[in-house]
C-alpha cells in the first residue's frame, strides 16, 4: 500500500528527470510535422509511459496517422499501419503458417511467416471497418503481448502498443467495437478540430516546399525503462479512495448509488477502469515533474479512461444526454476524500 511518507530514491528521481526532458523533446519532433493537438499527443505520451493503448476518435483529415507515425519515429519504434477493411480476416493480422521447401533436403515444412502485427506501434486505421472476428485478432496483442498462431505463441518485442483510429460520423458499412475489446484501451482521446491560427499554418506547411524531418529521441529500451518508473511513483491513499468512489459511482447496481445513474447508466465501468486511471495519473504526475498523484491528475484524465467504458442507457441517448456529460456529473459530485496527516 501507497503512502505518501514513500518516496522514489534519488536514483529513481533521476531517471524520472530524464523522462520529464526525453518526453518534451519528443513533443517538441512531433510538434515539427503536427501543428496543434498538444492535448492529444500529451495523452498519447501518458499512454505509452502507462503501458497502454489508445482510441483515436476523429473525421477525417486531423493527422491522426501522422501523429503516430511521427512518434514512433522520434521513439525509434518499428511502426506498421493496417488499413482494416470488411475483407480483412485475422490471419493477415497475425500471420499464418506456410509451406515452404527446404532447398537442401527437398523437404516441404510449414513456416510461420509474421504478420503486421509484429511491430512496435501498430497503427490499426478506421479499426470499426472490420467484422468482430477480425477485430479479436488484437485481442490477445492488447493484453499479454503475444500471438498464437497453430498451437504456437510468439512473444511480440517490448515495448508494443495499439493506436487504433474511428471516424465517428460514418455508421455504414461499420463494425462497433465489442465491449471487452474496448476495456482493453487505456484512453478513448477525441482528436478536435484544429484552431483558425492552426488551421493556417498548416495550410502554410503542407502548400508550400516547407519539409521537417524527426529526430531520433528515444529507444524502445529507454521507454520499458520509463514505465517501470511510473509504476514507482507513490499513490496517496486519499487519491486512491477517490479513483474508487469515481468508478463505483459510475456503476448503476452498485448499493448507494445516485438515482440518475440507474436512470442514465445501463452498464459501468469494470476494476480495470481503477487500474488504468491510476496508471495514466501516475504518468502524468511525473510529466508535470512531480513524484506523487493528485486529485487532478484523476480528474484531468477521468474523461479518456471512462468515456468508453460506460454504457448510456436508452434514456439517456433519448434525451440527447452523452456520456462525456455523465462523466463530468460524476467528476463534479462525488466527493473528494481528505488528505490524510501522518
């Protein structure tokens, strides 16, 4: 247990320093190719640090695919893009088991030839374009890090990380995520229109001979390291009670829970909603360059954690009341637990 008499070493406070200065230069390479969006790569990055994957949701056109692909390469992380569309099947996710002639013996052998998914940063593009049983193939990526294919598993190489994008407009010809698929990312991050001043320089970057090139930053050995330092960093218990009291509230047969939650609420977020909102709070402790979790780290990050977690209920959607609403209702009404004075 948490308190807030523990601290990191001043070996872990250094290398959480080297985190802070390594995670600002490479908002600084992505800030060279994406104008804007510094919130939604600051969720990116807290995302990455927490060990988790993301839900980019946003129209067309908004540098979603370059904001990943830029952070990989600042990262030097492998990167693979798959475009899912309704014909894709799972094997040309995973890979398959081929047969193969062995020049020297003539003899035919079955050899696994390694699929998309074997990557770093898999960007999945417009993942709802694909039927559920291809969307599962990520099921067990997402989770342990692994694939099975045939009887055999294969560990993918650390760090890994799914970044899988949405067009919220369109519903035609599209495939909801499942549910258990979508606990399985960290952050649901709405990707927003960009500003007019924004909006003008990008004009000026892409219409002209203006070329940026990203630098290397990171390695994919120092960001494992990084995330085994937010892991480090201490949770006050008051701060605890509160990632509780937040989620539970959410949950409509949970005993003393608000009447318009059951009014509003069909289904809430499970323990792995507490799990990851602790995680990415820790991160983006460290970021602003502290070494303990406030109340506003939870509050800050409450919306991408909780937004895909909780189910409205017909009510709820009749009466044109959006979960990100409900969300912030909670966030405004559960109470805050006092510090505790050693």
């Amino acid at each position: 247990m948490s308190t807030e008499s523990e601290k990191l070493s001043s070996a872990d406070q250094e290398r959480a320093v080297r985190l802070v200065k390594a995670c600002r230069r490479v908002r600084d390479q992505v800030g060279r190719i994406v104008v804007g969006q510094e919130q939604v790569i600051e969720q990116l990055l807290i995302a990455i640090l927490a060990r988790g994957h993301c839900l980019l949701e946003g129209v067309p056109g908004l540098a979603k695919t370059l904001m990943v692909r830029s952070l990989a390469e600042s990262m030097q992380l492998s990167f693979h893009r798959i475009q899912f569309t309704p014909d894709l099947m799972p094997a040309d996710i995973t890979g398959t088991d081929i047969i193969q002639e062995n020049r020297e013996t003539g003899h035919r052998d079955l050899v696994f030839d390694r699929g998309p998914i074997f990557t770093q940063m898999l960007l999945a593009d417009e993942i709802n374009r694909t039927p559920p049983k291809t969307q599962a193939a990520l099921l067990e990526a997402m989770q342990e890090h692994e694939v099975t294919v045939g009887g055999t598993t294969y560990q993918l190489q650390e760090p890994f990380f799914v970044l899988a994008t949405q067009n919220p407009i369109e519903q035609e010809g599209t495939y909801p995520l499942p549910e258990a698929q979508r606990d399985r990312f960290l952050f649901n991050v709405i990707v927003e229109y960009p500003s007019r001043d924004e909006e003008s320089l990008i004009i000026d970057r892409t219409t002209s001979g203006h070329v940026a090139e990203i630098q290397h930053v990171l390695t994919g050995e120092e960001i494992v390291e990084f995330q085994e330092i937010v892991r480090l960093v201490p949770l006050p218990e008051h701060v605890k009670n509160f990632v509780l009291d937040l989620v539970r509230a959410a949950r409509p047969k949970d005993p003393g829970t608000a009447d318009w939650v059951r009014e509003l609420i069909d289904w809430g977020p499970g323990p792995r909603a507490c799990q990851q909102l602790v995680l990415a709070a820790k991160a983006r402790a460290l970021l602003r360059g502290r070494y303990h979790v406030t109340l506003e780290d939870v509050e800050q990050l409450a919306l991408p954690v909780l937004r895909h977690r909780i189910v409205p209920t017909f009510s709820a959607e009749a009466e044109g009341v959006s979960v990100d609403e409900l969300i912030r209702r909670l966030i405004s009404e559960v109470p805050r637990p006092q510090k505790q004075l050693l």
